[in-house]
C-alpha cells in the first residue's frame, strides 16, 4: 500500500489519503469518470487489485486476467498518468483517454488507452479499454516547403530527404 501522507499517484496533486485512497477503499464512490480512471492508476500503483476487479462493470469483469494484473501492478513502477481527455457520451458513459507511463525491467513504457466507463447500479465501472498505438502528432511550426532545406541539416532539399 501506498503511504498515505504522500502526493497521489494519479497526479491530482492531493494527498493520497485526500484523493484516490477513500475510493479505493470503498469509504466513498468516484463521482466522476475521470476520478474513477485516477483511483483505478492509484491502485495499480498501489498493488490493489481488488479494487481493479470490484471497479470493473459485471458485463466484462470475468474477462480480469487477476495473475497478470497483479504481476504488472507488482513489477511496474509507475511514474504518471495524464489524462488526455474525458468525453461524456450520455449521463451514464464517458469515454476517458490517457497516457500511464511505467518502468517495468529497467525499460521506460507508456501505455496509452481509450477507456469506456459506464454506470451500473448508479456507480461508474470501468467496462473496456482500446489501446492508443500511436499518439496525435502535433507541428509546433508548419512543415517545410518541399523545395526548402531539410530541418535535419542534410543540406538536402526537404523532399529528397526526411519529406520523401
């Protein structure tokens, strides 16, 4: 278990006990999506795989690997989440994208996902999640002509070289 005077590992900037600990430990229900997808990053963190298999909707909570959760939650050590964005689709699902970055075996990872929460007797519950492979690629400036020098410094033409 995570100590509970430090920060949260979700990244809200509260303590663990005034953010995701009271969720997990069933004092109180998430209120939002969002909060729900930042208790359930805290309790990985945390190595609480009940709560990731209680917080699951009963539609898809059978399909809970609980060996290779708990061997992720165990052998990662989790470094961030962020969440990139939370679109309600109705008042009962909200779609929630984020980023959680981790070590596991000395490699630095990201996963990336597009998560479904419903509510299910009045409770949000996570129902599945779709893997983002490859993350928005945003220009800070506008791309070179192709008849312009490549930004690489090839001395190259940027169509003959990083445009082809």
């Amino acid at each position: 278990m995570t100590d509970n005077t430090l920060p949260c590992p979700c990244g809200s900037g509260a303590s663990f006990a005034d953010c995701c600990e009271p969720v997990i430990k069933g004092e109180r229900e998430a209120e939002t999506a969002e909060e729900l997808m930042r208790a359930r990053y805290s309790a990985f963190a945390a190595g609480e795989i009940d709560f990731i298999v209680a917080s699951t909707h009963s539609s898809t909570r059978r399909e809970v690997d609980i060996a290779f959760t708990t061997e992720w939650s165990r052998n990662s050590t989790w470094q961030g989440l962020q969440i990139i964005e939370t679109k309600d689709i109705s008042d009962d699902k909200t779609l929630v994208s984020f980023e959680a970055k981790f070590t596991q075996e000395g490699a630095e990872q990201t996963h990336r996902e597009k998560s479904v929460f419903e509510r299910e007797d009045g409770q949000w519950r996570f129902v599945t999640g779709d893997e983002l492979k490859n993350p928005t690629v945003r220009y800070e400036t506008p791309r070179p002509g192709r008849n312009e020098p490549c930004p690489c410094g090839s001395g190259k033409k940027y169509k003959k070289c990083c445009g082809a």
